[in-house]
C-alpha cells in the first residue's frame, strides 16, 4: 500500500529540507528570502499532512512516531536559531533558549515515561503553541521577504523591523510556549503504554 509510506516519507523531506531553508535565510537577496519562505510554508504543511494521511489511512508507524516531533523541532527551533544571527535585535538569543528548553524539558519528560511504561498524552492546548510559532515564523519570512522588494515596502518593513514589534510578539509566542509546557508537568494526562502489547 503505498499510502503507508507516504507519512514518514514527507517527515524526512520535512527534516532535509530545513537545511536548505537555513542556507537560504543567510543569504540576502529577494530571490533566496523568498524560496526560504516558500520551503518553510511547505514544510509547515507537510506536517499537517502526514499526520492527516497517518489517521485518514490508518497507517501510522513507530519510527512516524518517532521522527515526526523530531522534524518539527529541527524545523521549527532551527529556524529560530537562524533568525537570532539574521534578526539579532527582534529575536534574542535568551527568549529562543527558552522556548528550545522547554521542548528539550518535555520531550525528556515524555522519554522517562516511555521507558517506564507510559505515555505522556499530547496537551489539547499544544495546538495554541504551534500555531503561535508558526504564525511569527512565516510573518517574520514573509517580512524579511517584503524588505527586499521594493518601495515604499522596503521602508515600511524596515520601519517594522526598528519598532520593537517583533520583539514582543516573540515574548509572546515564548509565554504561550511556556504555559503550554508547564501543563505537562502540573497537569499531565499519563497513560500506560500498550504499544508493545499490540500486533
């Protein structure tokens, strides 16, 4: 069945493709801001999609279980380590570190569960986290696309980018992050593990 490839198929072209995204970010030109974009927005989708075909088909998989969060936290949390040196005054280096600790501190947490016989269950309100990282990333691209445009867009993101506006809309994404993660430690849903129990 050839659906059941499909998943961690577009997970680990989500995962090779965030390297190019990060060469291209550096590079200062329209053409290059533009394809970052165009590979994150696709990337972005790819996750929706293979989660969606994985239930729709019934074909999930263990290393899909695996390499799916992997892919998102490379894409995602590379992404922002690139914005730091790109973006150094709108995205801080310190309000990355905690978004990235926060998921290094879950992802631990859910490890130590797995390997004890249980399975840490996805917060409802992880949605609200994804999106909000989401949404700043693909504004700030599309900025730093529109910045290498024309006028009067090029003075008005530069105008944008001087405001502090950014800034504090990653502080922000950064409590929506944090809150989202302490969930998980103040109120956990931990179920026990049945994977190894089925065929």
């Amino acid at each position: 069945m050839i659906m059941k490839h499909v998943p961690n198929a577009l997970t680990i072209i989500r995962i090779l493709v965030t390297p190019i995204l990060l060469f291209l970010l550096f590079a200062d030109s329209l053409a290059t801001q533009a394809w970052a974009l165009g590979l994150f927005v696709f990337a972005s989708i790819s996750d929706w999609a293979d989660g969606k075909v994985a239930r729709r088909f019934g074909v999930g998989s263990r290393l899909g279980q695996f390499l799916d969060p992997i892919a998102d936290k490379v894409l995602v949390l590379g992404t922002f380590v690139a914005l730091i040196f790109v973006l150094p005054n709108d995205v801080p280096w310190w309000l990355v570190a905690i978004i990235a600790f926060r998921d290094v501190a879950v992802t631990g947490y859910r490890v130590y569960l797995k390997r004890n016989g249980f399975v840490l269950t996805t917060s409802r309100n992880a949605k609200w986290k994804t999106a909000a990282q989401l949404t700043f990333l693909i504004a700030v691209l599309v900025f730093l696309t529109a910045q290498r445009t024309f006028e009067p867009l090029i003075s008005w993101m530069n105008g944008l980018f001087a405001s502090g506006v950014l800034f504090w809309a990653l502080v922000l994404v950064t409590l929506i992050t944090v809150w989202t993660g302490a969930e998980y430690f103040v109120k956990p849903d931990i179920n026990a593990d049945t994977e190894e129990h089925e065929s």
